[in-house]
C-alpha cells in the first residue's frame, strides 16, 4: 500500500529542496569568487587589441563619434567593415573578423541611440577656403606639382593613384578633401600611423598636392588620371 507522506513528512522535503538549493546557489557564487583573474585579462587584452586595430583601421577616416553612433546588425557592420577594405583599408585579414563582432557588439542595433557630438559654428572649417576670419588664405593649387610631391611622400602608403595600398587607404573622393585646414592639419601633424610632414611640406606644397587629390577620381566611375 503506498504510503501517503504526512505535514511532517512533506515540511522536510521542501527543506532539503531549500537547503539542496542554497548550497547550489553557493557553489556558483565560490566558482565566479575563486574564477582565474588571467581569464579576465586576457579578455581584457583581446578588447584592447581590437579597439586598437579600429584606431588604426578606421579612424584613419572616421571619427570615433561618428562610429559610435551608428546602431547596426551584425551583418550590417560586416557590409560597413567590407566595403572599408574594398575602398584601401590596411585592415589583416585575421582581424576582420574581430573587429566586426567588436562593432556589432559594442554599437548595437539593439542599444539606444547615440547622442553626438555638437560643434560649433565657428569651429566648422570653410568647404571653399577653410580659413577662418582673419586667417590667411591658402595658396592656389598647383595640380601637376601636386601630383609629383605625392609619389614623393604619399604614394608609398596611400598607392600611386591615391587609390589605397598596404599601409593607407585610399584618399579618392574623401571628405577631407572638402576640409581644406583639417587637412593641412593632419598633413602637417600626421594621425595615428601616418607621419606628418611638417619639415618636407610647406603651405605651398599642401595646396599643390591637394590639387591633384581633388582631381582624381574612381576608375569605375570616370576612368582613371
């Protein structure tokens, strides 16, 4: 005949199911305490070397405000990280993959949107001159002058066409172009990997090689210069 248990029986049942169960919940909470800080290192080290393989990669472009505002899927920040090797970016192959799942993790689709960054009017650079009030006006271009001091100090990096190479992307149609004293900064100072050329490279020098960058276009798109 089965046995049916009792108040008794059963008040001690649930208590081992209590006591079963807070000394599972101690065990995790003992394996996360007694976890290997190496793990949490190495983690950390991973992070550090794909948000410097972005610096690196992307931010020769890009700002990392713009980036950080995009809210993209995963496979959307695949498109992004292919089209930017497709336009020059020295990007290695082993650390495509990283960098895509960094992006789709850290600028999400599913995180909220990204306020950006405000700049004000008189710190925004003339698209014509990009001189501010009281500044000088950059010299005239020279365009086949231009062309020359670029396979002198550029194309190494950036290839003879401007079209990108191992080391720079490719400087064809860029937004820079359009920003004239933002790009006499970067030239003079340098950025990141890039060296500046403040000691080979004058005013006159900038303006020439500007030239000739503004003159060139994609082969695909009006044939090649």
């Amino acid at each position: 005949m089965m046995r049916i248990p009792g108040r008794t029986g059963i008040a001690v049942g649930l208590l081992v199911l209590l006591a079963n169960a807070v000394s599972l919940a101690s065990i995790g909470r003992h394996t996360s305490a007694f976890q290997d800080p190496a793990d949490d290192e190495e983690a950390a080290y991973r992070e550090a070397v794909v948000h410097k393989s972005m610096q690196d990669n992307c931010l020769i472009c890009h700002t990392e405000d713009m980036i950080a505002g995009q809210r993209l899927t995963a496979t959307q920040w695949k498109a992004e990280v292919d089209k930017m090797i497709k336009w020059g970016s020295p990007l290695p192959k082993e650390a495509v993959d990283p960098l895509i799942e960094y992006l789709a993790r850290k600028f999400s689709d599913r995180e909220p949107s990204h306020a950006p960054a405000r700049t004000a009017l008189r710190d925004v650079d003339s698209l014509e001159t990009g001189a501010h009030a009281g500044e000088t006006r950059p010299p005239a271009g020279d365009s086949a002058r231009g062309e020359k001091l670029y396979v002198r100090d550029c194309a190494t990096c950036h290839g003879p066409a401007a079209l990108g190479g191992d080391l720079g992307p490719s400087l064809v149609d860029k937004a820079i172009l359009s920003h004239p004293r933002e790009y006499d900064r970067i030239l003079d100072q340098g950025l990141r990997r890039m060296p500046g050329f403040r000691l080979t490279m004058n005013a006159q020098d900038r303006a020439d090689v500007l030239a000739w960058l503004r003159s060139r276009t994609y082969p695909d798109a009006a044939g090649s210069r």
